[in-house]
C-alpha cells in the first residue's frame, strides 16, 4: 500500500516522524515538509541520518535547529556548527548535548551566557584544561559548582574550589526558564 505523504494532515506527519520505526526515506522526505512543525519533530527523531540532521541545523526556524541540537544523534560536525547559532537556545542544548565535542564544550565555554556555561560545566565530555578555565569564574556561583561536581576536573581544582564555595549550598541545574528568566532579570538592573 502506497500512501501519499503530501496529502496527509500535519497532525499524522508529526506523528509519523516522531515513530522509532519510520524509514529514513520517510524522514528525509518529512524533512522537506513546509510544516516547522514536522521538521521539527524530524529533527528530534534519534533515527534521523546525519545527512538530514545537517540539512536541518540550517533550518530558517529556530525551533528545528533546538530539535537537532537535542537529538543525541547528531553529530559532532552538526552540533559544532550549531555551537555558533544565533539562538540562546541552541547554543544551550548543544552544551547540554551528551553528543556534543569535547572542542566545541571549550568554544562554548567562552558563551556570554552563563547559563550556557553552566551547561559545560555539567557536560561529561568537558575537558579538564576547559573545567580549570571556567573554574576561575568570578560572576555565576552555579558555574563553579558544576566545575566541582564534574568528573574530569582536575583534583587540585576540585579541591580548591571544595574549599571556597559556600558549605551545603548547591546550584540549580540549567532550565530553558532561568536562560529566559536571566535577560528578564538583566533588564530589571537597569530600571
């Protein structure tokens, strides 16, 4: 049986591409689909190829490319060029992306966000050189308590900072909501 994709209603595309078992044809012609909201769900789908995450990081909307920077499918390659998107968002997940380079964890490392920066602070593949740089952070609290917290910083490090962070306080764990809550709280300082 031949069903024509084209004529299907948005709602059943959707669906069709968040199923574990859809055929990568199926994927790949989904990912074409004028619907966001279908490409969307394309590129969260841990089935789709490389080749049409890559087509999607480059997608005109946002929310696509935030699909592909949380797919733990995608490849260094891809989430090293979404390391660069304009979009907090994306730039967050990437950090927040098990899949993401130990490279690219260090370029974000730098992010003028620092609820990105916590985010690399948390990620197993962060490197110890890039955990001592963002243990010297002097304006988030939270960063330096994921340096302490992750495994790969370096003892010496770890140490130091076990010593001059407050005793039982912790972190919170980055959210989409403290990244938008942290421009929304910058512009009450300047009123």
């Amino acid at each position: 049986m031949n069903i024509d994709l084209g004529k299907l209603e948005n709602g059943v595309k959707e669906v069709i591409a968040t199923s574990a078992f859809v055929q990568t044809e199926v994927l790949e012609f989904l990912s074409k689909d004028e619907s966001y909201l279908v490409r969307k769900k394309v590129a969260a789908n841990p089935n789709s190829t490389d080749t049409i995450l890559d087509s999607l990081s480059k997608d005109e909307v946002s929310h696509v490319r935030v699909g592909v920077a949380k797919n733990p499918a995608a490849s260094g390659k891809v989430l090293d060029y979404l390391s660069k998107d304009e979009d907090d968002i994306v730039r967050f997940e990437v950090a927040r992306n098990e899949s993401t380079l130990s490279e690219t964890l260090a370029y974000l490392s730098g992010d003028k966000h620092p609820i990105i920066r916590r985010n690399v602070a948390i990620n197993k593949n962060t490197l110890p050189e890039t955990l001592e740089l963002l243990s010297e952070e002097t304006y988030d609290f939270g960063i330096k308590y994921f340096v302490a917290h992750n495994p790969n910083t370096p003892g010496e490090v770890r140490e130091h900072l076990i010593r001059i962070l407050p005793q039982n306080a912790w972190a919170q764990t980055p959210s989409i909501e403290m990244l938008r809550n942290y421009y929304d709280n910058e512009d009450d300082d300047w009123d």
